[in-house]
C-alpha cells in the first residue's frame, strides 16, 4: 500500500466526511474507490478508441455480413 497526501478545499473535504460516513465506509475506502472509479472509466475509453483505430472489421461484423438481409413480414406486405 501507497499513502498519498493531497490538500482539497475544506468544503470537498466535509463532503467527503458526510458522504463516506452515510455509507458506512471510511474516507480512504471512498477515496480508493472513486479514483478506481476514475481510472477504469478513462482506461476504457482509451481501449475503445485503440480498437477503433485498428481498423478492420471485427470477426463480429464478418459474421454479421454472412447474414441474409431478409425482408420482415411487415416489409413484405
């Protein structure tokens, strides 16, 4: 484990207090989750857009063209 020193504003940090004590967890646990939180979100967006940017079809939309383009019963009416 890392300790990590950081200065927020006094009124972030009653926020802080109120909210990790309404669910019952301490502020490191909070604090630990939202970075999480934080992290995977940007780490996802960044994995998207290195998938887009490959540029070639997925076996996804290989497959998905196989598929006969078939009309509905509603279209056929």
């Amino acid at each position: 484990m890392s300790t990590l020193s950081i200065r927020i504003p006094d009124s972030l940090h009653e926020s802080l207090k109120r909210v990790s004590r309404e669910d019952s967890i301490s502020i490191n646990q909070f604090v630990a989750a939202a970075v999480a939180e934080k992290v995977t979100a940007l780490e996802t967006e960044t994995y998207i857009k290195a998938r887009a940017a490959r540029g070639s079809k997925s076996r996804f939309s290989e497959i998905l063209e196989k598929v006969p383009d078939l009309k509905t019963e509603e279209e056929s009416t």
